[in-house]
C-alpha cells in the first residue's frame, strides 16, 4: 500500500493528501505507525515490553496490506495465549542392588541340581511437582495402577531384569518384575541405572525442565544414582 500510495501513474488514495515542501500526511494512527517503520528497517516485530496495542497495530498491518508483520502478530498473539511452564523440581534416585538367588534346576527326570544367579534388583524414587510431566514419567513407564503408582507428588519403581540362567518359573516364584518403557511398537525393557536414567531425562526435557545437579558424579550422567532438574 505504500507503494501504490507514492508510485508514479498511481492514483492518490482520498486519505494521503500533500502538505507542500515535499511532505504528505497519512490519516493513520501515528504512534503505531512508528511500530511498522521499525518492522520494515529491522525485518522483525520488537515492540515495548507489555504491549497492549496489537490489535490496532494488526488494523494498521492489514491496512498497508504488510504480510510479513500480520504473519509476526499472528504468532505473537498466539505465543501469549500459549501459558508459560510454571516452575516445577524433578528428582529421580535409583539404587541397585544384587541378590543371590538360589533354585533347583531339573537335569533329567530325576535329577535336580542345586544353582544360584546373581539378580540385580533396582528401586526408583520419582518427585515431581508438575503433574503434567508426572503422568507422562507413569505413561512411559507402564505405571497404570495404584500397586505401582502412589499418587501425589511421587512413586516409586521396583524391577529386576531376569538372567537368562533363572528358570521362567523361579522368576515369577519370587515375585520379581520387569521394568518396560515406550508405547506400542517401540516397546523395551530397562534393565538397568542407564536406560532408566535416560528415560527420566527425555521426559524431563520435553517438559521444558533443565538439569541442576547429578550425584555423584557429574561426569558420568547415565550411570549416577540421582538426578535433578529444575524449571523456572
């Protein structure tokens, strides 16, 4: 539109009229206006902290027909109907700890022979203060029942990988469990510190959070037995 407004062979729109000496006066809001200048030097919308204005500085765009800057106040305007992440804390501490397991292995049909295998059980122990990302930690790990969810702020884990040595039957005798995580077609188990520390940390990040603290070895993030995370 400003360039139609000053184009030679154009006709003068009824509201730009010549003031003499060179000078033509607009019949626009004159303080928005100072917005559009900066969007067409800059080639981006900077406006004053706690702006109320967009819907007239948006009158104003579509008036000049400036697509660039109706696009910008587009996502302007959508970013700020879109709620900040409050600020929340994520702790995960797991332990591991090996178990001597002892059963009798059949070598015949009357022959049965004492054994023992190492079963390494872990714990976790999940805190949350955003219950949003809360329920995706239960979502990614299979967590769909208060015998494994505690509700509140936090619950607790408890798996141990079974050994190819341990019979399917000694397994279940003992009450152990496997840990799984990932939807369906993705689905693997966690069979130890590492795997169930990188899930931890996806699900963390896509929830905007950042890592404050590893313990004890900063070094060694994967294989460390707590991590922390913040966001402000």
């Amino acid at each position: 539109m400003l360039g139609a407004m000053f184009r030679a062979g154009t006709s003068m729109p009824p509201n730009l009229n010549p003031q003499g000496g060179g000078h033509y006066f607009i019949d626009r809001d004159g303080k928005a206006f100072r917005h559009i200048l900066n969007f067409l030097r800059l080639g981006r919308l900077d406006l004053p902290l706690g702006y109320g204005e967009t819907a007239l500085l948006r009158a104003e765009a579509d008036f000049y027909q400036i697509r660039p800057l109706l696009d910008a106040l587009r996502e302007l305007e959508a970013s700020r109907r879109t709620p900040a992440p409050t600020a929340a804390l994520l702790h995960a501490d797991v332990d591991a700890n090996p178990r001597l397991v002892h059963f009798s292995a059949r070598r015949g049909p009357h022959h049965y022979e004492l054994s023992s295998v190492q079963v390494d059980t872990f714990r976790a122990n999940l805190f949350c203060t955003d219950p949003e990302c809360l329920d995706a930690m239960r979502a990614r790990f299979g967590v769909a029942n208060e015998e494994r969810a505690e509700g509140g702020p936090h619950f607790r884990l408890e798996w141990a990988p079974r050994p190819t040595e341990l019979p399917e039957v000694e397994y279940r005798r003992l009450g152990l469990q496997p840990l799984w995580t990932g939807g369906p077609g993705e689905r693997r188990e966690v069979v130890g510190t590492p795997g169930f520390l990188e899930e931890v940390l996806r699900v963390a990040l896509e929830h905007g959070f950042r890592l404050d603290s590893v313990f004890p070895d900063p070094e060694d993030l994967l294989n460390s037995r707590s991590l922390r995370f913040v966001r402000h």
